[in-house]
C-alpha cells in the first residue's frame, strides 16, 4: 500500500553506500528488487553510490528507480554492510551496518566515538532482533558454503603437492563460481568421481569434523553433502576413524553439539546446556579425544572468551608427538575468533592468500597453503566470495524493515520515534547519545 502525500514527505532518502574495506566486498545491503518494491511502497528516493565492484550493476539500480551519487552527503539513512571509516562519518545522518562495536572492540571504538560526536545514530544489523533475541538480519549459510568450498580447494591443491592425487584438486575458490548452486553440481560430478574411483588410501578413512550445528554449519553440510556421505556421531567416530583404510568411497561427517565438545569439570555432574552457556567455568573441553581422529575440521562454533578451546597448541602437539603421521590436514575455522576457540588460529586472512600453514610440534606458522603443516583457513569475511547469493539473501530479510526506518521521526524520542521494534533494539547510538541498552560500551572508550 502506498502512503498518503503526508506521509511521503516525511520519507527519508535512503542511500546504500559503496563498501570499501577491501577489494573483495562486493556485496549489498539491498539488491535492485528489493529496492524497486520499497520506492514503489513508500515513494521514498533511492541512491546508489558509485561502485567499481559491487556484484549490482549501476544499471540494475537505475531500473529499479536509484539514483547514482558520490559520496553519502545526500543520504538521510545511509546502508552498508561492512564498517565505514572514520574520516567519511557525516553529521547528522543515520547509518545502518555491521559495526563490531558491541563487544568494545577496540579497533572500532574511534568509529563509535565519531559518529556519537556527528550526532548521527547507529544501527548494527547484528542486534535486530525478535522479542526472543534471535537475530532477524544476517548472511545465513553463505560463510559455512565458501568455507567448505574452500577448505577442499585448498586441499586439493595441498595434497597435490605432496603427491596425493584426489579430485579435490579441481575444486575451485569460492569466489570463482557464479553461484551456490553452480558449485554444488560441479562438487557433485567430484562426488561420482569419488563414487567410482574413490580416494587416496593414504587419506583415508576420510573423516570430517564440523564443529556445531547452526545457520553456517548448515551451510558447511549442504556443501559436503555433494559428496557421497555417511554420518557418524561424535561417540562412535573413534571407531569409525579407526578403520583401515575404512570405505575409499565414502566422505565420514560428523557433527559436534555442544554436548559432545565438552564436559563437566566436576565429577558425577551431567551436561546441562543452559548451565553451560550460563556458566561455563563448570565445563572443559572433550575434543581433544576426537582430534587425531579426523582429515579435517571445520569450524563454525559461536565463541567468546568465557567459553573452553576446543583445539589447543598443546592439544596438537600431544596429537603429533604421539602420532608423527598424523591424519590431520587441515582447519577451516570459519568463526575465526583469532587465538579463539581454535587457538592455532593466530591471525585472519583473505581471499587472496587465505590460508597458512601451522606446525603443531614447534607451535609456528608460515604463509601458504602449499608445504608441510596443518593447513589453516582463516578469511574473516567468507560470504563476500559469494556476493550474489548472500546479498540476496540478506537483502530478503532486511528488505521489509527499510520503510519503517525510512518514516521514523528521528528528532522524537526514540520510544515515540515510529521505529519497528526490531529496530529499536539494535539501536546502539540515537542522535549522538548511547542508549540505555549499550551505555556500558562507555567503559571501552580510551581518553
């Protein structure tokens, strides 16, 4: 429905910015269709600002009813995905983004101080939320589907080097596919191979371990499910592992919960999962048990530092000592908490050189893929390598929230500002002040 000549002159001019943090982003918040129903509903003005690599052409837009513009100086609500840097934060205006800030992230806090200084208002898609708190606003399975992508890339050309001939190796980078779909059949002519000619003894049984079991790693299952897969639970996947060389034709996954990656330090106590995401002190890690057992690991665990490790240096040195011709290859830590949940992660990398190797004896890495060690996978940023996709993704969910911020009365209060709900909640900064819910980030500033 469209609204009323009243209404439309309230309507903000909504802008979507070009992402500059690095030559890979080409994703958007909103792609051209989205954006061609919402003018068509509010009547609101659109602009696009210029873009050499955004996925959406320039073209797409200015079908969909988008002006062209440089800079962000005539939008009111200025949408992105990444961070904006501090030097292009305008006054006065609110902005929409991913802003790594409500953990106190030091590298981002020069950021929230300036826009609290413009006066302008932040909203962080990672806080639009339902009245659960389950986030509404994110980009779904697409880093669990570079990730896998990835990791059998890599692979395939590490394994390669050492002499090891396996169809991985004709696997491409995610980015070189025009779709999800398109890489899904391209893995699954490499599934028949496998099914016909099986893999190298050498690598098998072949097992893989997927840490957790949301949104990415759904999307880390779609893409080895090309592959001809059987599933085995944490419980029996030291048998399973233990077969000599196990089914040549057969891609073993499984799948940790959180249940089966840790356990309780006292003695006696069962698991309890909401005692573990309430305290989890009272837990330590399992997974050292299971991590001899796999060819490669993907992670895709939420982490934060309360939390255990689930793969330590002393973990896979004890591994390497015990076992010098270890199964282990590689790690695509897709959650790329760096010294996190996977503590060999020791720095994130991107899309050009994605992967390092680590040497579990001597607790060292070096650049490269190709070469001895533990390949370790850690791009920060795996859905812009799928730039359609995710965008349209996003852009679905995102899409039916945009009128609501385009006629919120920004100079009321923000109770009474005509904002959704959902909104308000991810409301970190409103006219240059930290609201109720985010005023402890004032702690992490640094005079």
């Amino acid at each position: 429905m469209n609204p009323v000549v009243g209404e439309i002159e309230k309507m903000k001019t909504l802008l979507i910015r070009a992402e500059d943090k690095n030559r890979w982003e080409r994703r958007a918040p909103l792609v051209p269709e989205d954006l061609r129903q919402i003018i068509a509903e509010t009547g609101a003005g659109a602009l696009v600002e210029k873009s050499e690599k955004r996925f959406f052409t320039a073209d797409q837009y200015a079908a969909a009813g988008a002006g062209s513009c440089v800079g962000m100086a005539d939008g009111d609500v200025i949408c992105g995905v990444k961070e904006i840097p501090v030097e292009k934060i305008l006054d006065n205006k609110t902005y929409v983004f991913f802003s790594h800030t409500v953990k106190g992230q030091k590298d981002n806090m020069p950021l929230l101080q300036r826009i609290i200084d413009s006066g302008s208002t932040l909203i962080d898609y990672e806080r639009i939320t339902d009245e659960k708190g389950r986030r509404l606003i994110y980009f779904g399975p697409f880093a669990g589907h570079a990730g896998a992508i990835d990791i059998l890339s890599l692979m395939g050309e590490h394994w390669a080097e050492k002499g090891l001939d396996t169809p991985f190796a004709a696997v491409r980078r995610a980015h070189r596919y025009e779709s999800v779909d398109a890489a899904c059949q391209h893995l699954r002519e490499i599934g028949g191979r496998i099914e016909k000619d099986g893999l190298p003894r050498q690598l098998c049984p072949f097992t893989v371990g997927i840490l957790g079991y949301g949104n990415v790693s759904g999307g880390v299952q779609q893409i080895f499910d090309c592959l001809p897969t059987e599933r085995l639970s944490a419980d029996a996947v030291n048998d399973g592992a233990a077969r000599d060389p196990g089914n040549r034709h057969t891609v073993y996954l499984t799948v940790f919960k959180e249940q089966d990656l840790v356990k309780p330090r006292a003695d006696g106590a069962v698991f309890d999962l909401q005692e573990y995401y309430d305290h989890p002190e009272r837990y330590q890690s399992r997974f050292a048990r299971f991590l001899p057992c796999f060819t490669l690991l993907v992670n895709a665990v939420y982490w934060e530092k309360r939390y255990p490790r689930f793969v330590t240096w002393a973990d896979l040195k004890r591994m390497a000592d015990r076992t010098p011709a270890f199964k282990l290859g590689g790690i695509a830590d897709i959650s790329c908490d760096i010294h996190g949940s996977i503590e060999c992660n020791v720095k994130s990398t991107d899309s050009d050189a994605p992967a390092y190797r680590v040497d579990p004896v001597a607790g060292t890495t070096e650049d490269g893929h190709l070469g001895e060690g533990i390949v370790v996978l850690a791009v920060d940023n795996l859905p812009c390598e799928l730039p359609k996709d995710s965008s349209s993704f996003f852009s679905r969910q995102f899409s039916p929230l945009v009128p609501g911020l385009l006629s919120a009365d920004y100079e009321r209060s923000l109770d009474d500002s005509g904002l959704p709900p959902e909104i308000k909640r991810a409301v970190i900064v409103y006219n240059g002040r930290l609201t109720g819910d985010y005023e402890y980030l004032k702690g992490y500033f640094t005079s």
